[in-house]
C-alpha cells in the first residue's frame, strides 16, 4: 500500500496540475495589406500642390471699442499676412545671448505691430536647451529674453508693453538630445497677451 500511495500521489498532483487552467499567451498577426502611405515632406521629398496646406487662411478678429461696441473682422491672409503672434521665435547660439543679425528684421516687425497698438503687451520667454544645470540655464534663457526687449526698445518700443520670463530649460520645443533639437530650444518666444 505504501508503494502505491508514493505513485499516486505524484500522479494526482501532476493530474491535478495538467487541468489548471493557464491562459496561453496568443501573439496576433499583424498584415499590411495594400501600399503604406507616407507623407513625401516626412521622406524629404516635394510635396505635391494637392497635399500642400493653403497658402490663404481666414482669420476673424474680434475688436471691441471702447463705447461698448463689438466689431468683427474677417480676412484672408496671404503668405505674408501673418498675426503678430506668429511672427517667429529669435534663436540663439549655445551659451549665448545675442541676437543674430538675421533676426533683427524679426524685431522690426514686432516693433512695427507694438507701434501700431500701443496697448498691446508682449511677452518675451526665454529658453535654454537641456544641458547644463537650471540655474544657469534660467538666467541664459532671461539674458535672451533681455536682449530682445534691449533690440525692442531700441526701436521704439515703450518698456511697459514688454514682459520678460524665463523658462530655462524646463519647457523645451523640440524633445530629443541632439544639436538640431538643442538649437530649436535655445530660443526667445514672443507671446502677445494683449492685441
């Protein structure tokens, strides 16, 4: 009896074992079918004139006058009919804070539009790639952002429609730790908060 207790036992409990349930793991098949599409700007490549995004864009502004007033204004904006608030960032070499000769016809055109509307603000962030400590990193990103007031103000901006902040490198535009995402965040947004 007692031989047949030592056989039996192991074989009820591999029995035993063999019904448990375990879920197989299935790896689903994925299939291609047909051509994958890719967009040719993302292969370099030209772009056709049916995948290109117009060249003119409606854009409706509201403006309220001061005597309660509300006037809506609809155009079309062509190529070089942009709102201020899109007019480009100033960028920067590494561990640098002045401005490049290519921009200041950046700084023309927002000096024009401040003219225009002495009630609009603009705010001037300034940015720093990810290497180096924060710190440093947020007093480059304000001494790029200081530039840009100094580049302002010498055309006649007035210092009151001028903010300055500094975001270091805590707020980058491009994710990635190469020099072409480094040189995309060594910047100086400008941001109006008021029109």
């Amino acid at each position: 009896m007692r031989h047949l207790a030592k056989f039996l036992i192991p074989a009820l409990l591999v029995l035993l074992s063999a019904c448990s349930s375990n879920p197989q793991m299935v790896t689903p098949k994925l299939e291609q079918k047909g051509v994958l599409k890719v967009h040719p700007g993302l292969l370099g490549q030209p772009v056709p004139p049916e995948l290109r995004e117009p060249e003119e864009k409606r854009i409706t502004r509201v403006d309220s006058t001061g005597d309660g007033q509300t006037q809506v204004v609809v155009k079309t904006a062509g190529k070089n009919d942009t709102p201020p608030s899109s007019l480009g960032s100033f960028y920067f070499d590494l561990n640098d804070a002045k401005i490049k000769p290519e921009h200041m016809n950046l700084a023309e055109e927002h000096a024009r539009k401040l003219a225009a509307n002495r009630k609009a603000v603009l705010r001037i962030e300034g940015h720093a790639d990810e290497r180096g400590p924060d710190g440093y990193n947020k007093v480059l990103g304000m001494k790029r952002a200081a530039a840009v007031k100094q580049a302002l103000t010498s055309k006649g901006v007035k210092a009151r429609q001028l903010k300055l902040v500094s975001y270091g490198k805590s707020r980058p535009k491009v994710k990635g730790h190469d020099e072409s995402s480094w040189a995309e965040n060594r910047r100086a947004e400008l941001i109006y908060e008021r029109e």
